[in-house]
C-alpha cells in the first residue's frame, strides 16, 4: 500500500522552486509546536485504491502558511508552476500519474494561533 501522504510531501520538497521558499517545512498533517515560516502542511481528506490494480487516487487538504499573504501566495504560486497539472512523475518507487490543484485558494486563520494559511485540495493519482 502507497502512503500517498509521504509520497506527496516527497514530492513538493524535491522541487528547488518551493524548497528555495520554505527549504525543509513540508510537513505531514500539523505544523510543529515552534513553526518557521513559511510552511506547507498536507493532511489526507480520502483516497480510494483500484480492485485490479494498486493504484490511489488521494486527496488532500494542502495548506500553504506564511507570516504574510503575499508570502503564503508566493509559495502557493511556486507550488502550482511546479506541480500543478504533471504527469507521469516518479518518486522513489512510486509512478505519479497525475497530480494537481482542484480548488483554492481560501485564505483562512488557525483560530487558536490566528496564523494565516491558504487553503488548497490537491488530487494525486499513484501506483506502486
């Protein structure tokens, strides 16, 4: 079985245009407790998986953090040149068919930090 999730992240911090904004910050559901912005976050919202074949189809809520907006939407914008809409990708052993943005941005606060975000859902397709 895929974990879409790593796979995912695995693939947003090997592009040099996000890595050059948010170096090592994409993390797997949460921020850490002392964050350095700006920040991506990934959180699986379903996957289902083929019965004659071990491909995923996963989707996420990608969240693009940033001390400002045009922080987060700078990220947001390298993230989308870099990824939005690729095929045929590989990340380690795993063959990414597709993956891209399928709604967003909204710009959203944590309501217990008040940290600012952009809200994105992401759709990857993979096989192993």
């Amino acid at each position: 079985m895929i974990d879409s999730a790593v796979t995912l992240r695995a693939l947003i911090a090997a592009q040099s245009s996000i890595a050059a904004l948010v170096s090592t910050h994409v993390y797997v559901d949460r921020l850490p407790a002392e964050p350095t912005f700006p920040a991506i976050t990934l959180q699986s919202a379903g996957a289902s998986e083929e019965e004659d074949a071990p491909i995923q189809d996963a989707e996420f809520e990608v969240r693009v953090w940033g001390e400002t907006h045009a922080a987060a939407r700078a990220v947001l914008g390298a993230m989308k040149d870099a990824l939005h809409g690729r095929n045929n990708l590989t990340v380690g052993s795993v063959a990414v068919y597709y993956v891209g943005m399928e709604s967003g941005p909204v710009t959203m606060a944590d309501p217990d930090t008040e940290w600012l975000y952009l809200a994105t859902r992401w759709r990857m397709v993979c096989e192993a």
